[in-house]
C-alpha cells in the first residue's frame, strides 16, 4: 500500500494551515494588500468570528490537527485513522462549502487565502472520497 495519498493530503493541509498562520498572525491590511480589498471585507466581516473567535485560529488547530493524522497514516496505515481523516475531511468541506457560499453570494468578496483553504479542502474532499486504497 503507498501512502501517496496521504502525502498528498498532508500537503493539502500544510497549504491550509500556512494560509491560516498569515490570516492568524500578519496584520490585514498586510496580508491582504490594505484595507480596500475584497480579502480585507471578508476577514473583517462578520462572519469572520465564531463564538467570538477568529475563524482562522480554528483553521489552524483543524488543519494541524488533520495534519498530524495524515502523518501518522502515512508512518503506518489504520483503517480507523483513515475513516477519522475521511470524516475530518468531509467535515471541513462543509464549512468550506458554507464559506464559499458567504463568499460568493452574501459579501460578494474574495479572500485569496479563503480562497486557497477551501479550495485546498474541497481538493482533499475528492482524494478521500475517489482514491481508493486496497486493504
């Protein structure tokens, strides 16, 4: 069994956890390129907080997280793990879905790294889904 796909995946989510760690940790106006940008209008929305707390910070433990199963499945394969990352994955998915939706049709703004996230999410929502192992 190659653990190709959970390379893959573990790329994916570094992606995410990286766009992230600069919506975490660099100022807006900095990472979006100043305050009159779309990136900026969705970061400063308010749908940007749940319960209070910046949806990137749950970006960042989710896909850190994420991550360190992909790891470890990599390292050595478990059916059990490997359903986990399925559910995570499909999980994540649906709140990418949910926040391109915001994206597209409530703000009509684009934040790139949003951007990258969810597209980053819905690719490994394919490969969890689509590419199947044999064990």
């Amino acid at each position: 069994m190659s653990p190709l796909k959970y390379k893959i995946l573990l790329i994916l989510f570094a992606i995410s956890f990286i766009a992230s760690a600069i919506l975490s940790f660099i100022p807006l106006e900095q990472a979006c390129g100043g305050i009159q940008t779309t990136c900026y209008a969705v970061q400063t929305s308010t749908y940007e907080k749940v319960l209070g707390i910046n949806n990137a910070y749950f970006g960042l433990v989710a896909f850190f997280l994420i991550g360190v199963l992909a790891l470890l499945q990599i390292k050595q394969q478990n059916k059990e793990r490997k359903n986990l990352i399925k559910y995570c994955v499909i999980f994540a998915s649906l709140i990418a879905i949910y926040f391109l939706y915001i994206q597209f049709f409530v703000l009509d703004a684009l934040c790139k790294y949003c951007m990258v996230i969810d597209g980053a999410t819905l690719i490994s929502l394919g490969i969890v889904l689509f590419w199947k192992e044999k064990y």
